[in-house]
C-alpha cells in the first residue's frame, strides 16, 4: 500500500482500488456496460457486433476482466445447444451510473469543447 500525498490531513485520502478504476479507465468498458444494462443480456458475438472496432481477443479480456471485479456475470444455458450470455450485475450499473454522471459534470464544467464520444 502506497502512502497518503497528504501529509497534514490523512484522514482526506481515500483507499481504492487501483487494479479496479485501471478496468474502468480501459477501452470499450463503458460500451460493453451499457449495452448489457440496455439489452438485460447478451452473447458474445451479440456484444462484438454492437462495438465498432473491437476484437474477438479484446471483448474476450475485457469480458473476463469485467466478469472477475465482479461487474457483469457469465450464465451458461445448458439447453442444446449450449448457450452462454453475460449480464450486468448491480455493482457494474452503479459503475456505469457514476460514470455518466461524471461525464455529465465534465460536460456541463467544459461545454466548448464537445469533440468525442465516450462508448
């Protein structure tokens, strides 16, 4: 654990999860959690064919990154065939909430310089 920047008030420094907020910084995070809030759930070739430009290997990472800090759940339907779907969990909508929320501070502290969507 790295210590506190603020030496004269610890008590205004926060623990986090640094391996967590990286997840959330990272490419196509925010897409694929608002399209599994949007949908109730999807496959995985469902999820690829919504997000421009993402990769097999790049959805199949993030799924499981996503999956791990507990953010989306992977269910597997035994029916034949064998069909396996991801769906947001509660803690992964609270994270896409408070980032939009952010996103709609930024916009509203910075409305000159709109130049690019977050998806």
């Amino acid at each position: 654990m790295t210590e506190c920047c603020i030496k004269e008030d610890q008590e205004l420094c926060v623990l986090y999860s640094s391996k967590l907020l990286e997840l959330i910084m990272k490419k196509y995070t925010y897409s694929i959690l608002v399209l599994l809030d949007k949908y109730g759930k999807l496959r995985f070739n469902e999820l690829q064919r919504k997000i421009s430009g993402l990769t097999q290997r790049s959805l199949s990472l993030r799924l499981k990154e996503l999956e791990k800090a507990r953010l989306i759940n992977r269910v597997v339907e035994t029916t034949e065939p064998v069909k396996v779907y991801y769906m947001i969990t509660t803690e992964g909508k609270a994270v896409k909430n408070a980032i939009q929320i952010l996103v709609s501070l930024v916009n509203l502290l910075d409305n000159s310089n709109k130049d690019e969507y977050l998806c």
